[in-house]
C-alpha cells in the first residue's frame, strides 16, 4: 500500500511539473504610463478611473474625453503607446492605432528626406544618386581594425560582447539615445533614439535586438531614413530605459531593408548585394 502511495505521489509530481512547463507564458504587463484627463478602464464588468503605474490588458475598454489622453507602456519592449484619438477603445486598439500613425509618420518624413536629397543632388550634378542608386563609400561591412572570431558574423558579434569601446563601431554611424524634455518630472527617462550619418548618402536604419525566446526584431515597424550628414531623431517611437538592456545596436543600409535580410547578416558567410552599417551603442545602467 505505502508503495503505490509513493508512486501516486510521484506521479502527481510529474503531472504539476508538466502543467507548469507546458502552461502559456504569461503576456507582457501593460501600464498606464501617463494619463490626462478624467480617463476611465472597463475591466470585465468594473469602471475605474485611470491612474498612472496601473496594470492593464489588451481587452481592457478605454474612455477617453475630448480633452484626455492616455500612453500606454509595454513593459516587454519598453515603449510608450499613445492614444491618438478620443472616445471608446481597447487598450489593444490604442496600441494598434499608435503603431500605424507612428509608421505613417515616418513614411510621410521619408518622403521629405528623399525629396530633399532628390533636389540637392540635382543642383550639385555631383555627389549621390536618388535614393535605391546611391554611391557606395565603402565595400566593407566590418571596420578593419576589429578582430572577430572565426565562424561569427559583424552581427552577431555586436548582439554578443564586443569588448572593443563604441567608438571602434562608429565609422560610418553612431547611435545615440536623447532624453524627451518636458515639464512633467514622471518621465522615468523617456527618450528617443538618434542616429548620426556620416556619409554623403541617406540611409534607412533600424535597432536590432534578439533574446533567445522571440529571435531577432527590429523596434521601427517601417525604416526610416537618415539625411547625409546629420542626426536623425525618431521621434514618433518613445521608450524608456530598460535595466536589463546593456546595449542598442543600430543597422544602416543605402537600400530599404527587411526582417528577412538583417538575419541574413548572422550567417558569417553571407555577401549582400547591399552595403550595410552597423554600430552599437552601450548603456551605463
């Protein structure tokens, strides 16, 4: 008898080690970053006033005033989400809403960079071609002063621990963070990231990060673009510092770029057709 008390106890072990490993992840915690307004959250059958910190999820109904807003923060990938229009909406809708004006915006300031360069390269009669034809600078990927081991992509090398300073990665481009100026002091540090060109061509441009569960992302849904010689701030995307993030590490390229060719560029053998930039950029947390 005691014996297949022990068994049945072992088993029931197994099977609660089993739930716990085979159950769904928990979905990343959304917050009300910010709120202005008398903003109110449906949750299942309950409405409360929205306050700042608080926890919300996807299905969670906003009602938002004529005169309030609210930001959303998603604490997975540290951005801020916010409302870009009044009246009722899921905390889901918002964040939707938010990511399609934000991609808008870009597009919309793409158009102007490529406008520009269109026009300043027709009165110089010199320098770069219109945008999909411009002249390379450099046929090299990787900095020649940069050891990387055998069998490792630039790429890969910079997701991982790069012992060099972020000035050795700067040739071509340089990444930088600038903090939002405000006059609320809740602001936990949010800030937009900046990329310096250096060239004499535009460039489109995106942040790479890869963990082990989700892979490889990029944080701007469309690319956008970077004049010749100068900063570019993407401002329609806002986050927040992250503790657990020891670095950004920024990709440049004179053509448009997907999802699929950054991960081409883990592969230490692949040649792109395309010149690609890359730099990094450290956090002292």
């Amino acid at each position: 008898m005691r014996t297949i008390r022990i068994k049945q106890l072992l088993a029931a072990v197994f099977l609660t080690a089993c739930a716990v490993l085979l159950a769904p992840k928990a979905t990343a915690s959304l917050q009300i970053y910010k709120v202005k307004g008398e903003v109110t959250v449906k949750s299942n059958a309950k409405t409360v006033k929205a306050q700042r910190r608080a926890t919300v999820v996807a299905d969670d109904v906003l009602t938002i005033p004529a005169d309030g807003s609210v930001d959303i923060l998603d604490s997975e990938t540290h951005r801020i989400y916010s409302s870009t229009q009044t009246g009722k909406m899921s905390v889901k809708s918002l964040m939707k809403k938010a990511e399609s004006q934000a991609a808008n915006i870009t597009r919309n300031i793409n158009r102007k960079v490529i406008s520009a360069v269109a026009d300043n390269a027709t009165q110089k009669r010199s320098g770069y071609d219109a945008m999909g034809m411009a002249i390379h600078e450099t046929d090299a990927v990787v900095p020649t002063l940069i050891n990387i081991p055998d069998s490792m992509s630039y790429l890969t090398y910079l997701l991982a621990n790069p012992t060099e300073d972020d000035s050795a990665h700067q040739s071509f481009i340089s990444l930088a963070c600038r903090q939002i100026e405000t006059e609320d002091d809740n602001t936990d540090g949010a800030f937009n990231f900046v990329l310096h060109n250096s060239t004499a061509q535009p460039l489109y441009f995106n942040i790479v990060a890869k963990d082990e569960e989700k892979g490889l992302r990029l944080f701007f849904r469309r690319n956008p673009i970077a004049s010749p010689k100068s900063d570019t701030a993407v401002e329609e995307y806002i986050y927040i510092p992250d503790n657990d993030t020891e670095k950004y590490v920024a990709i440049a390229s004179d053509h448009n770029f997907s999802l699929k060719d950054v991960k081409h560029l883990l592969n230490d053998d692949y040649t792109p057709k395309d010149t690609y930039y890359l730099t990094i950029l450290t956090i002292n947390n």
